[in-house]
C-alpha cells in the first residue's frame, strides 16, 4: 500500500520531531536515575524538574501541582480509586454514562468493593450540564469526575460550571482531559478543578506517559507504593526520556495553539463542504462546542465498521461508533448515552483530523466516502 493517510488522531497522534530528538539524550548519554545522590543524577534530575515546570506553565498549574505517570488511564485509576478508599464511610462518586473506559471501570471497581457510583446520562448533544449534576449530586458526594472532552463525539463539557457546582456540595472534582490538552486552552485555576489527566501520546508526545495535576492543598493518598519518586506521591523510577518528550511536544502545541486550531478547522469544513457537495445523508454527534477536527458522523443505514474497512482498504485509517461480530453490532456506550437513533448508531464513523493532515488528504477521503456511500 503506498498511500497511508492517518485520520484517527484522536486514538493517538504522530510524535513530533522535536519531542523526538528531545529524548534521545536522555536515552544514550544522560541515563542516569534521577532519585540517585551522586553527580550523574544531576542533569535527569533537573530535566524533570525542567518538564514539570513547562508542563505547568502549558495549563495554569504550579510545578508541584504536576505528577508524572503512565498515561491518562492511571491518572483515572489513581483518582478515583484512591478518593474512594481514603473516605471510610464509603461515599458517593458522581460521573457520566459516556467517560472513558478508563473511568467507567475504575468506578465498577470501586462499586464492587460497595462504593456508590451515580451515572448521569448526558443530553442528546452530548453533555452534561450543572443542571443535569444538581440532579444527581448531594452533599455526601465525595467526587464528581466529567470528561473535559469526549473522545467519541468531541463534545466539550462546561468544566468550570461543574466544578462550580461540584464545589457547591463540598466534593472534588476530576476531569479526564486526555482528548483536550494541547488542542485547546486549559487553564486549571481559572475552571478551578481539582484533579486533571493528560495522555502524552494524544498531543505529539510519546506513548505511555502522562501527567496527573493535583491542585495544591487537596490530599489525594498514594496509588503505588514503594520509592519516594513524585513527592512520595507515585513509586517508581521516572521515565526521564519519555517526561521530557512529553514536555516538548505539549509545549510545542500550545505555542502554536491557535495557529494549529484554525487549520483543523479549515480542514474540517472543507471535509463537511465535500459531503454537503455529494449529497449523502448524515448527522453529525456532539453539539455545537466540540474539539476541532473530531466529526463523529452518522450516515443512516450503512454499517459504520464496513466503512471503516472500505477506508482501510484504500489506505485511509478512521475509527468507528458500533462493532460487528457474525451475529450483532454492538453500538457505543458513548452512542448510547446519548439515544442516538440505531439506525443512525450503526452507521456511525470517526474522522479525527490533526496539525499534520493536509488539504489534499482531507480531499481523498471525501472522494472515498462518496465511493464507498453512494455506490
């Protein structure tokens, strides 16, 4: 296959050159363990001292705020898990019927061991409203946790009203933000929420690093135990490489954040203009306030993971809502949530454009969905 255009951005995205070339002292030469006393420790040491500092700056955090871990999965795990056992009397946690999976099990996780979990059901556009918490929250609440951005529809919640209220009832607030750092602009004390998770890999960064934000003043126990890495905060020797690569490319795309953001855009209403010019019937999840370039489209009576295979076939990758074994589709939870119609659920596809996609490749998978759609 010669042609390979990458269009599921949001499942990861290409490392940048920059955070590449970044890394590759700290693999080869500098390969010392930071947390060690003698001089060879020094400069990793410093290097992530230096990357937590950038990766505060990026969000509005303190450095201190800022602690490394693998990945947004962990920094889910450790929230939620780790309020959960540190309240004895076993209280409630809030969240929503179409998080992450790395949110939805860690709360049936928690549940099995008697931790209430209240699922709230986001409106049919695909969000969850202050209105919407006020019905599921009290005042014995102990956490609300809400995805800043959803990964299947790009709808985008409105976190600092959340926290607002959140805070209202006396709990803590947790947002997986993997879809939206380092594409759009995040502010942690301006929205005031408590916990925050990032993903390295979704914003240029390498895979199986991310960071975890505390906001300073909340207590949040241990999710590993062992060596006193991350202010005793998170056991394990640090990845000295992969947190500076993470710093470099989230600090990249927040220098060019802007400038990134409208060419997405452009991207995406060229894609939309070329549907709209073929004439195929589709509805398009999420709402008004979505991320740039993720279109969950739903095109009626057509098999949505069909049309991911015609795609792949012609070297085009994108992502589906619903998959298809030789006797059932089973529709997305996230689908679900919002009611989306079967007919419609079924035929559900994921283009998730990035910085690197072009004009010309937006063009050929408008020219293969017209293929695919109506022939």
């Amino acid at each position: 296959m010669d042609v390979r255009i990458y269009a599921d951005n949001a499942a990861t995205t290409k490392l940048d050159k920059a955070a590449f070339e970044a890394m590759t002292t700290w693999f080869l030469e500098e390969y010392g363990n930071a947390s060690q006393p003698y001089a060879f420790a020094r400069k990793p040491k410093k290097a992530l001292a230096d990357a937590r500092a950038t990766i505060a700056e990026c969000i509005g955090a303190l450095p201190e705020e800022i602690y490394f871990t693998s990945g947004g999965t962990e920094s889910d795990n450790w929230v939620i898990k780790s309020s959960a056992f540190s309240a004895p009397d076993k209280r409630a946690m809030v969240t929503s019927a179409f998080e992450h999976h790395a949110v939805l099990h860690s709360c049936a996780a928690i549940e099995r061991l008697g931790y209430p979990v209240a699922y709230m059901w986001p409106s049919d556009e695909g969000y969850i409203t202050p209105e919407i918490l006020e019905k599921y929250i009290t005042d014995s609440t102990q956490l609300v946790s809400v995805m800043f951005a959803n990964n299947e529809i790009g709808s985008v919640q409105p976190i600092r009203k959340l926290c607002e209220t959140t805070h209202t009832h006396g709990a803590l607030f947790h947002t997986d933000a993997v879809q939206a750092v380092g594409h759009i602009k995040i502010d942690v004390h301006e929205l005031g929420v408590d916990f925050l998770s990032a993903s390295a890999h979704k914003f240029n960064g390498p895979k199986g690093i991310g960071f975890l934000y505390i906001r300073k003043g909340v207590e949040l126990p241990p999710y590993a135990d062992g060596g006193a890495q991350e202010n005793a905060h998170r056991a394990g020797t640090e990845n000295v490489a992969a947190i500076v690569g993470m710093a470099a490319a989230l600090k990249s795309n927040c220098d060019l954040l802007e400038q990134n953001q409208q060419h997405i855009l452009s991207l995406e209403r060229q894609l939309i203009s070329r549907l709209d010019e073929i004439g195929v019937t589709y509805k398009r999840n999420g709402g008004d306030s979505r991320l740039p370039g993720l279109l969950s489209l739903s095109f009626p009576g057509k098999d949505g993971e069909a049309i991911l295979h015609r795609t792949d076939l012609v070297g085009i990758s994108i992502s589906t809502g619903s998959a298809c074994d030789s006797v059932n589709t089973e529709i997305s939870h996230v689908l679900q949530a919002i009611r989306l119609d079967e007919d419609y659920a079924k035929g559900t596809i994921r283009i998730s454009l990035g910085k690197n996609n072009t004009e010309e490749e937006v063009e050929q998978i408008a020219a293969a969905l017209a293929k695919i759609l109506l022939y």
